[in-house]
C-alpha cells in the first residue's frame, strides 16, 4: 500500500494531479479540499493517499490531511458508496459540516451532494454514525487558492465539477452564478461548491 507520497508538484487540473516522486509521475485524484491546500505546480507537496487496486485498474487517492484520508476509507466501507462519490463528498461538504450532517440525521444536506439521492444518504447517517466517534476531528488547514492556471479557469473549473457528478446545466448555472473577477480554478469551484450547497 502506498500510504503517503512527497515530490514535487508537476500538474493539477481537478480532480487530478501529478506528482513526480524520484523520477516516477503518479497520476493522483483528490478531493477538491485538498485542491485548495495544494502549492503552485513546480513546488514540494506532501500528500496523505489511498491506493484502490480493482480488477481493471490500481487508482491513487491523495489528501492533505490523515482525518480526511480515514474518513474516504470509512466511506468506502459504506454499501453503495465507491471513491467516486466519497470524493464528491469531501469536495461538497468539509469534514466538520459532513459529520454534523451525520450527527444531526441532516439528510436534506447530503443530498446535495452528487451521486448521493435520500436512500444513500439514510444509509451514510446510519452506518456512520457509530464510525464517526474514533474520527479524530481537527482543524483542516486554509484554503490556499493563489494557483496560476493555464487555459480557461472557467473550462477547467466546468471539467472539474462534471468530474464530482454535476451535470452540464447545472455546472454552467452554479458557475453562471460566480462574478468573473478573475477567479483560479480552485477559486471557482469553492464558490460553485457554496451554492450547490445552498
């Protein structure tokens, strides 16, 4: 299992990031929290990661945090949850507001996530209610969001969010909704990420 990787940051376009780690690039998705910790392309990161080997495909997970990695293993364990959707959780929601949700039976929040309807979030609030109390919950890091992209911020930001399982009419409205003031990729997602969960 490959359980942490440190190299230098050679691309990111949500969900996605390569990373070169002695000389071998691992194409890695994270969740848009950790998108918005991550340096600028050219610099070291360090990330926390998951590694899910299936029949078709070995795929890298990676996460700013422990809390956050522990609680996409916890999620996974969930019938009907695959990494997909897990992702598109810790992208929608922090992890403080996802387990508040958990805590205070908030289907009506979950539900906004993508790939999420009622009967998956019932299941979320009762299988991971008791799994929840050995999460140890701190402070996530700040958002750090001054990524220069290349190519239309607002492309990528589109491609990133049908990426998490938001359809087409519905990212070009959340991302209609964004003053255009120049945002990053990261900047615009956050705040489309914000509305949906309105």
């Amino acid at each position: 299992m490959i359980g942490r990787i440190s190299g230098t940051l050679l691309e990111k376009a949500p969900p996605s990031l390569l990373v070169d780690a002695g000389g071998v690039g691992y194409e890695i998705d994270a969740p848009m929290s950790t998108f918005y910790t991550l340096p600028k392309a050219g610099e070291q990161v360090n990330l926390h990661t998951h590694l899910l080997v299936r029949e078709d495909a070995q795929l890298l997970y990676g996460f700013s945090t422990k809390l956050e990695r522990t609680l996409f293993r916890e999620l996974l364990k969930v019938s009907g949850v695959g990494a997909k959707v897990a992702l598109s959780i810790l992208s929608g929601l922090s992890v403080e507001d996802f387990l508040a949700s958990l805590d205070n039976k908030d289907v009506d929040t979950l539900v906004r996530v993508p790939g999420i309807g009622k009967k998956t979030a019932e299941r979320l609030v009762v299988e991971m209610h008791d799994r929840v109390a050995k999460l140890n919950v701190g402070s996530l890091p700040g958002a750090s969001s001054s990524a220069q992209v290349s190519g239309s911020s607002r492309a990528q930001a589109e491609e990133a969010l049908a990426a998490l399982g938001y359809k087409g009419n519905e990212v070009k409205r959340l991302l209609d909704k964004v003053p255009d003031d120049g945002h990053s990729v990261e900047e615009l997602i956050r705040a489309a990420l914000r509305l949906a969960a309105k």
